[in-house]
C-alpha cells in the first residue's frame, strides 16, 4: 500500500496559469479518480472528527463548495455524521446565514442554512485548499453563530507560502499535506 504522502504526491497536479496567468492550480482530480487513494485520503480526513480511540466525535461535517463537498460527504458517511454543505450566496433554496469575507480583489459571500446546527453541536469542517484563510475563517464564524462547537479544520492541501494558518491561528487546524 503506497503511503498517504505518495498517494497525495501521485494525485495532486499542478496546473500552471490556471484560472489566470501567474496561479498555479492544484488540481485534485487525478486523486479522485484513483479509488483507493481517495479512499485513503477520505480515511486520513476522518481521522481527525475521532477521538484517541477511534471513536467519533462530531455530529456534523461542514464542506465549504465546492470541492470540499466532495471531501466532506465521504467523511461524514465514515464518521456516521451529518453533512452540511456551505455554499457561495445565493444558491441555498432555504433561509440562510450569511458571513462575507475579503478576497484579493473584491469581497464574497457563504451561506448555511438556518437549520444546519443546533447549539452544542461537535462541528468538523473540511475543505480542500487553505490559503489565505478568509473562506474558513467566514465559515467558523457561521458556525459559532448557532452556538456549535467546532471539534477543528482538516483541509487536504495547505499552501504555506501564503498566510492562511497565521489567520487562522488559535484554531484547530490539519493539513494533510503542505507545500
């Protein structure tokens, strides 16, 4: 069996001057595609909502749209959780909660249902890529909203060159895998 880091090093690829010129894209398709890595990951991700013996410690998944939804689903099926999907504005078909956040250039905005937690809720959110940390730090603020608890942030990817995990300091927070 290959090991976390060889399966996340197989199937995460760089896509050069991907949405703009100047970005480099991690693109994690190749990592879905192969069941037994993604398997993997979707174990690693889990792992984090358990306590020391394995046993589960959240009772709902947060995946922030949209490729944390692909990340958080499985995980809340492996931790025996719900899953709560946090999506940009305008696409919930319920009452929301809203949080907006500054991005390089402009501002945007995530929702949740207004029924997605109750108080005391054990809360795991999972998402793909931390960067700068404005879209996390928008959801943990939706979050405690409802007076839920947030066991922490597992994200597959942290890329260190930016400042996501000083925004976030203060915060539970795992990477799979930093570059």
């Amino acid at each position: 069996m290959r090991s976390l880091e060889q399966v996340l090093k197989d199937g995460i690829r760089d896509i050069p001057d991907y949405p703009q010129a100047g970005v480099i894209f991690k693109d994690i398709t190749p990592l879905l595609a192969d069941n037994s890595g993604f398997a993997q990951v979707v174990e690693a991700l889990a792992a984090t909502g358990t306590d020391d013996d394995g046993r589960p410690v959240v009772d709902k998944v947060v995946g922030i749209e949209a490729r944390g939804f692909i990340l958080a689903a499985p995980v809340a099926l492996a931790l025996g959780a719900g899953f709560v999907p946090v999506r940009k504005k305008g696409k919930l078909p319920a009452a929301t909660y809203e949080e907006s956040y500054a991005l390089e250039y402009g501002e945007a905005t995530i929702e949740v249902h207004q029924d997605a937690f109750a108080p005391g809720d054990r809360v795991l959110i999972i998402d793909d890529v931390l960067a700068t940390g404005g879209t996390i730090e928008a959801c943990l603020r939706l979050i405690r909203r409802f007076e839920a608890e947030v066991h922490g942030t597992t994200v597959l990817l942290e890329l260190s060159f930016l400042p996501g995990r000083e925004r976030l300091s203060g915060e539970q927070l795992t990477a799979l895998v930093t570059v």
